[in-house]
C-alpha cells in the first residue's frame, strides 16, 4: 500500500514537472514568436486555448509512467540509467543520445502514420491536426489516447537502453525543443542547416509544417530517415502554405 501510494505521489510530482516545464517552454517560445513574428498568432486565440487545455491533459498522461520509473529508479534500482559516468565509455554517451532519438523517432513515425487511417484518426489524432496553423502551445496537443502513445516511449526504453542520467536529461531537452519549435509557424534553424546536406536528414519546423499542410506525409519526428525510406516524404514546406488560414 504504501508503494503505491509513494508510486502515485511520484506519478503526480512528475505531471506537475512536464505540465510546469510546458507552460515555461511553450511560453518562451510564444514570447519569442511575438518578438520577431509580431502578429502570427493574432487570431488564433481560441485555438491557443484548446492547445494549452490538451497538452495540460498530456501532460497528466506524461507524468504517470515517467513519475513510477523515476521512482523505481530511484527506489528500486529499476532501469539502466547509470550516473557514474566510468560505467560506460565515453564515446558510448553521444551513441545513447542517438539511440534514444531513433528509436523514439521510429516508434512516433508508425504510430504516427498508422495514426492516421481515417477511423484511428477521428479517434486519436484529429485532435492535433485541429491546429490550424500550430503555435508554440501545439507542443502537447494530443488526445489522451495519441498523449498514451508518446508517453510510454522513454520510460519503456530506460529499461532496454543504457543512458547517463544527464545523457537523459539532454535527450528530453531535444524532445521538448523539437516538439514545440516543429509547430512555432517559422524557422528557428538557420536555412544553411534547413537547406543543406543535414537537412535532409533532419526534421525542424520547415518539415513539420508541410505535414499539418498536406494532412499526410512527413510523419517522422527528428529523422526524415522513415520519410525518405517508406516514400512518404514531402520535402519542406513554408510558412504560407495550403493550411494557412484554411478555415475548414
Ligand atoms: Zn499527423
Ligand atoms: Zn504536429
């Protein structure tokens, strides 16, 4: 009983994490679209609302697996994070974040793509597509059954992946700046990256926004790798496009 009741404490401790860490990073990225694009958002008020109202509800859905292997972890000896970085080489450290990515990029490309198969999609996607064009609050706007997906991802591969805790933390760092900036209406990245030979391979918002242009296609996460391999690749996109003040 009082294993839950710590396991359930953790859960709750680590949805108030992921939902502060939401509104602060979301927020700066907002703040910042409002400094140098003064006026994207402008009419989009109400759709930012429902953006925040789901991404706090994935953020509940985030927090429970996380929260009980953070607390194995911690409690149990659960996973194969390690904090001694002489448990492994250190070449090892950037070939885990790498592994990590993938493998989350893999497993959000066929979700993602099976997804959205009409039936699944009215279910569990239609949700995030409602953002129309996404903002930096779209980060987490999913509904509970597409947020259940994403959230099983990196609590399920602590226990199959060595990583140092901070390798980790860098890992959830990129997650958190990729799944915001891929929906911010503009380009972060400088257009030599976008445009050059690691944008091929890279997917930033340039990518991503073709994807909630065209409905279909790009479904890859941080690798056009799945894209370019299956076809379903669309190239970039830009920030004018088809599903710019599409009103249906
Ligand atoms: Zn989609
Ligand atoms: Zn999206």
């Amino acid at each position: 009983m009082t294993l839950a009741i710590a396991a359930i404490g953790s859960a709750l401790a680590m949805t108030l994490i992921v939902g502060v860490r939401y509104l602060a990073t979301s927020g700066f990225f907002a703040w910042l679209t409002g400094q140098v694009r003064p006026g994207l958002y402008a009419k989009l008020g109400p759709q930012m609302k429902r953006e925040v109202y789901w991404s706090l509800l994935s953020a509940g859905i985030y927090g429970v697996p996380a929260g009980i292997v953070a607390w194995g972890w911690q409690n149990r000896g659960w996973t194969q994070i390690y904090t001694d970085f002489g448990d492994y080489p250190l070449w090892y450290l950037p070939l885990s974040v790498f592994l990590f990515l993938a493998a989350h990029d893999t497993w959000f490309y066929w979700t993602h793509r099976w997804m959205h198969w009409p039936r699944l999609f009215r279910v569990a996607h239609a949700v995030h597509h409602e953002s129309r064009p996404p903002t930096a609050w779209a980060a987490m706007s999913f509904h509970p059954w597409e947020a259940v997906t994403g959230a099983v991802v990196i609590p399920a591969l602590v226990f199959v992946i060595p990583i140092h805790a901070g390798a980790l933390g860098f890992v959830l760092f990129v997650m958190t700046l990729m799944g915001i900036t891929n929906h911010m209406g503009w380009e972060l990245f400088p257009r030599s990256l976008v445009n050059g030979p690691l944008g091929r391979w890279l997917i930033t918002a340039t990518h991503h926004q073709k994807h909630h242009d065209a409905y279909k296609g790009n479904y890859g996460l941080y690798f056009r790798f799945w894209d370019r391999f299956c076809g379903t690749d669309l190239g970039l996109g830009d920030f004018g496009g088809a599903g710019r003040g599409k009103s249906s």
